[in-house]
C-alpha cells in the first residue's frame, strides 16, 4: 500500500469509530493488549532481525532503544490497559449554554478523525501512539525510522487482530510500508487525509514539520529547562532538586541544562554545589557532572569556562551550564531569551519570588520547589502521553486523550431562524 | 517601522500586559472605546481620503465594506464595551490535581502573547481584534489592506491614545506600516515574535497562510453550509429555516449553499419552497433564489439544471445547490464530500435521525431545526469573536477571548525530586 492508500484506508474506518461508544473503545484496548502479549515470540523475533542489521550501524544507546525484551513488551500492554481504564474524552460536554431565544448550544468533545504520528526507533511509541489515539476516538497512522520497521510492524500486526476480534475494523492502526522520507513528507502534506500529525523525535524532524507541513501538527519541542536558585532558597531543597533535575536522566527533554543562582546565595551554594555533582559523584564512581560558568560562578568554583552556545543548548548529558544572576527578574529575562519553553523551576521560600516568577515565566510546565523532571504525562496523571508539546496552541505540556481531542458545537432549537 | 521592528516592540510591551490583571484590562478597554469616540473627526476624515482613492477601483459592495460614519464607529466603541464587560480569560484555573507525592498541579489559562491578525478592507476588523487580544492579555499587530490603511491608521492612533491614558505601553496594539505582501510574508514567518497569527480573509489568504506560515496559525474558514430536510422533518419550519439560511445575509460564510432533501419529502416539499424562494420573493420585489438542481430534485421543480462543481462551491449569492438524497446516512456521506466543515443543520422531528446527524456530521456546528446563521459569536454569546474556526486544532467555531488564550502548568512542590 503507499501512503497515500493507508491514509485514504484510515479515513474511510475514522466514521466506525467515531459512532463506537466508550465502552467498545475501551473493550478494543483490552483486546489490544491482551493480541500484543499473545503474539510475543514474533515481536521479539522481529525485534531480534531488527537489532541484527542494525549492529555496528547504531549506537549503543540507540540500540538500546531499539532493543524489547519480554519484560519491555510487558510494559507495553500494561501500558494499553491503563489507557483502557482512563476516563473517556469522547463526548464529555465541554460547555452548554442556553441562549434568550431558546437555541441550546453545546460544546462537546469529539475526536479528531486520523492522527498520523511519526518517530523514530522506538518500537513502544507505536503501541503508545495507537491506544492514545484509539482511547481519544481516532484512527491512527504510524511511520517508524526504518530501523525499527519489522518490530513496528509486528506490534501492529498484533494490535490489528486484537481490533479484529472486538469488530471494529484493522485499519484503525496501520503502519506506513514506506520508511523513506518520502512517506514523512507525503504525511505532512496529505491535506484532508490528516487531521493531525504529531511529529516525536529529535529537534531536525520537528523543523522539517514546522518549514513543510500543510495538515495541523503538534510540536513536541526540545527542552533547555532552567533551574533558578533564589536568595530565599532552602539550599538543601535546592542542592536535591538540581542533582535530580540534572543527573536522574540527563537524555530526556525534562532534564536540567541551565542553572541560576542568585547573587546573594552564589557564594553558599555554588561551592556545595561542586561538591556534590562532581566530587560526590566521583568517589561513588558515578559519572561527575561537567560545570560550565559563566565569570561570576567561575570566581567561586572550578570549571569549564562557559562559551557563548553554552546557555543555548540542550547537552543531553552530564553537563550543566551555570550563571549568576541579581534579582528574580534577571532570572525570568535570562528564561524569555534562553529557554525552550518547556519547564523551569524556581527554588525559593519567598512566596511573592514564586509568584513573580510563575506569572512572568512562558513555559509549559513551571515549577516551585520541584524537580523539572516530573513533566511527564505519568507524572501528571494523565496515564501516559503522545508527547510533551512546547506550543502554545491547542496542547501545552504532556499530551494525553483529552488534547488528542477537538470539539464541536450540537446547537438543538425548534426552528429559530435569525 | 519595518514589520519586524513593530514585531519586536510587541514583544517588548507583552512581558507587562501578562503581569496587568483583569481590572486594568477592562480600564483598558473602556479607555480604547471613549478614546475611539472622541477621535470621531480624525477617523471619518481618514475614511473619506480612503474612499476617495478607492472609488472606480473598487465595487459597490467593497466600498460599502470600507466605509464608515458616525453610526458604524459608534457600534465599533460598543463592541469594545462588550468585550471590556466580558470574564476575564486570563488566569482562569482549568484545572487542579494534588499527586501522591504532595505536588500540587494547577492548569492555569495564560495569554498567547503576541497576535498578529492579517485582514482586508473592513476598519471595524481593527478595533474588535485588538480589543479580543487586550481582554485575553495579548499585544496585537494588525495588518490590513491598502485600500483601508489610513482609516484603520486612525483607528490605532485611538486605540493607543487610550492605552496611554491608563499607562499601559502604546505598542501592545500596532498597525503594520507596509501594507504590501512582503509585511504578510514577514509576519507568517517571524517564528519567535508571532505567538498566533489569523488570517481574516478570503480563501487566498488562508491558503497562501496554511502554505507559508510557519508560526502558529488559526485559519479561518470559508463556508459551504448543508441544511438537510429529513424524512420527518416539520415542512413548515423547514421553509423558514432554509429561507433564513440563504437569504437573510447572502453574503456570510454562515449561509446556507446546499439544501439536501429526503426523497420521501422531496415532492411535497420542492414545490413549496420554490414558491416561497422564486415566486413570492419576485412578487415582494426582492431577489429570487436561483436554484441549481440535481436530476431528481429537476423533476419537481422548474429550475438551472445543477454543474458538478455547484456542489462545492461557496456561492456567497442568491444562488442554491439542491439535491435529493434516500437517507440521512447518504445525506451525511454528501456532507462529509462537500461540506468546509463550517455550519450544517438537519431539519426532523425525529430524534433518532437528529443523533445520528449530530454524531456523523464533523462540522465546527451542527443544527436541529435551527438556522445555520447563528454560528457566529455574538448569538453563541461570547459578545463578539475574532473569526469562525473551521479547523480542529485549538479553536473550532466562533473565536472569543477564552481561545485567545493558552495554558500553563504551574506545579507547587516542596523539594519533590524523582
């Protein structure tokens, strides 16, 4: 099938599913998860074709995450059912208002029709991105990195049975057959076959999405997420809230890449600071946090001296670029020019530095005393999540059901004209 | 000022409309609206420069679309009342969840920042964006038509003379001063500066914006609105609902283009409206309905027989597309063809066949038994709106003050590290 033909396919089943009611929803997820653990041995043996000619091509760290085992599948399905056990989106009445000359307006949440997702070498992006989208209504249109191609198509091979079994039609869920980057584009820009295209990957597939789609697209953005340190922190909170946000898992968006320290505490906390991401850290054997300053942090502690990119990139590692700043205000200017948008943190006990600092701060996600690292659809509640979106338009943050959604107006009169 | 330089003091002016409150926005907006009035004279005078230059180059009905008087600019001052009287949007508290681990979740509206709105030849477009971007907390840059610029000139100069009086900053509302397609090019690619942009306008417009832009962007949509006559539809109201819909405001994306009738009504119905649109309208002295027939609505009635494309095309005119269809499912397969996905409605008294249509048909609003004329924000009572949504992302329908806005979270936390 070329893409175009799976997209056409999804369409024709997007009106099934739009007149299925929760419960059928929730029986096919069920169904889902039960089909993906009933079809283990070819997933994993499919995996295990991929992992062969992907050797000495990949690196470890993405081989890992090419890699399933029993116990990742495990996860999978565990995965599908939490989805199942969510409240329903579909349907719930958003608004209703009734107007002097009796029309009844309400606003009530429908699905969106088909959600193309595409990504890259994650085989359980493909089972999270078809219960999210099965969950919110909607038939779903997945396209992996080829890498990944014949683990996907196993697990959606068994997805599909499992819709199979509770009726509703297989091309719900399909994999794009084309992995080139032909089939990328031919998403972005299939108006009216795609009603929405969600873009999970790296910072290179987000920007051809930006420059080429034409069909309605989520960003799920980068994070350079920025810690500040106020002159009313408790430096205790403030010293495990930065090691957590920084070192816990230094490759996901959430992770610290910027560190704020006001004047006033610089000379207390930087030094401590030092000692626990990287003298600590090298005598437990773990892996020492590189500082990189900029002159006023540099007076106090050893480290690299930070460039001019320093502030702007998201390191993705054991690295932590650190600036010292005078006021609350400075830090929120140093945010507005450096940030992505995605999650900042102030530590403070100064309720009116927090209260400046969570109205002036543009990002989905910010916090008071708390860790950047719980931006996270999981983390928030919302069972899993399609994406963390650092736009401000439709979805902001963790991506669950409910933003996989639109809405429609039902308007009931009895002949009112205007 | 280049349009990127009116882009950048927008900016600069947002970080302080974010940290005004409700009040100082409602002083705002009464201050723009007295404003507005005392600047009547400038107003009109600049209006009549426009129309001067723009008589014999433009119709009838453009001219009439940009002129004003004191009538007009009166009702433009009460339209900033009613917004100025509108909820405050912003800081709206959406939604709340205590975790486990003591984080407290808040999901807070916040504004989008800076809006820009692309639009032609109508100055009342001028005060009703700005005064929907103020009232949800955004700057807005306004780009108008040449034909409209000294008016629309005049209409900014107010609105900011306004702002001035209550100390807000003159360019959280600015009107681009190069009114040539490079200023529309410039602001649907100025990613970091436009927080939204909305093209008001026709279909060129939205199109050359879903090609090009690649900054956020609502579109807003053309019309080609379905009212369905159903089987057990109460022919009486039927005629008056289709009447309303393609006579009362021909012209309006919200008028009815296509009537689709069930072929069990179709010959008691035909007859009549083609009385009631042709016969006595011509006998009132006002201008018949010409209606272009399918093959079985042509033997009913008398009538231009109906071109392909007379099914998927916005007449914006007198003009009527009918067919006949054998059931509300072949009504809605004929919707999902043809339909931009604006306005339909279905004429019954049969609350199965209402359901049905209801959940099937993916338009921004579904009737029963009422006019399609009513999508629009003052009858859906959200005082005005800076357009009609036809997409599925963020806005869908009538656009008001609360889809101005995004959200953030904010996470109050007390040292919680993962």
């Amino acid at each position: 099938m070329t893409t175009l033909e799976t997209l056409q396919a999804a369409q024709a089943a997007k009106t099934t599913l739009a007149l299925t009611d929760g419960a059928a929803r929730k029986a096919a997820l069920r169904a889902m998860a039960q089909a993906l653990t009933a079809h283990e041995a070819q997933i994993l043996a499919a995996n295990r074709q991929d992992l062969d000619a992907a050797r000495g091509q990949l690196s470890e760290v993405l081989l890992d995450r090419l890699a399933l085992n029993a116990d990742r599948l495990a996860g999978m399905a565990a995965g599908i059912m939490t989805v199942a056990d969510l409240p329903d989106p579909v349907g719930a009445r958003l608004d209703r208002v009734v107007r002097r000359n009796g029309l009844v307006i309400e606003k009530v949440a429908v699905p969106m029709g088909v959600i193309a997702v595409i990504y890259e070498s994650r085989p359980n992006v493909t089972s999270d991105a078809a219960a999210l989208a099965l969950k919110a209504g909607s038939a779903c249109v997945l396209r992996c990195g080829s890498e990944a191609w014949r683990s996907c198509n196993a697990i959606t091979a068994a997805l599909r049975e499992g819709l199979k079994t509770v009726g509703l039609p297989e091309s719900c869920i399909a994999l794009v057959e084309d992995t080139g980057r032909n089939s990328a584009a031919a998403l972005m820009t299939a108006d009216g076959l795609v009603d929405l295209l969600i873009p999970r990957g790296g910072a290179g597939l987000i920007q051809a999405c930006v420059q080429n789609a034409t069909v309605p697209c989520i960003q799920t953005g980068t994070g350079i997420c920025h810690v500040y340190v106020d002159a009313a922190a408790d430096l205790k909170k403030a010293l495990a809230i930065v090691e957590n946000a920084k070192t816990s898992r230094p490759g996901v968006c959430n992770a610290e890449e910027v560190l704020l320290v006001h004047q006033k505490v610089a000379a207390a906390f930087l030094p401590a600071l030092y000692k626990r991401l990287v003298e600590k850290r090298k005598k437990a054997g773990q892996t020492p946090v590189e500082l990189r300053l900029d002159a006023r942090a540099a007076e106090l502690i050893p480290g690299t001296p930070a460039g001019e990119g320093d502030f702007d990139t998201e390191f993705l590692d054991y690295i932590l670029a650190v600036a010292v700043v005078d006021s609350v205000d400075e830090a929120v200017a140093h945010i507005a020019a450096h940030s992505t948008h995605h999650s900042e943190a102030i530590v403070t006990e100064d309720r009116a530095a927090a209260a400046r600092f969570t109205a002036a701060v543009d990002s989905a996600a910010v916090y008071v005393n708390a860790s950047t690292r719980f931006t996270d659809g999981g983390e928030f509640g919302l069972g899993c999540e399609m994406g963390i979106s650092t736009q401000k338009l439709h979805a902001r943050g963790p991506i669950g059901p409910a933003e996989l959604c639109s809405y429609k107006y039902i308007v009931y009169g009895s002949g009112q004209t205007r």
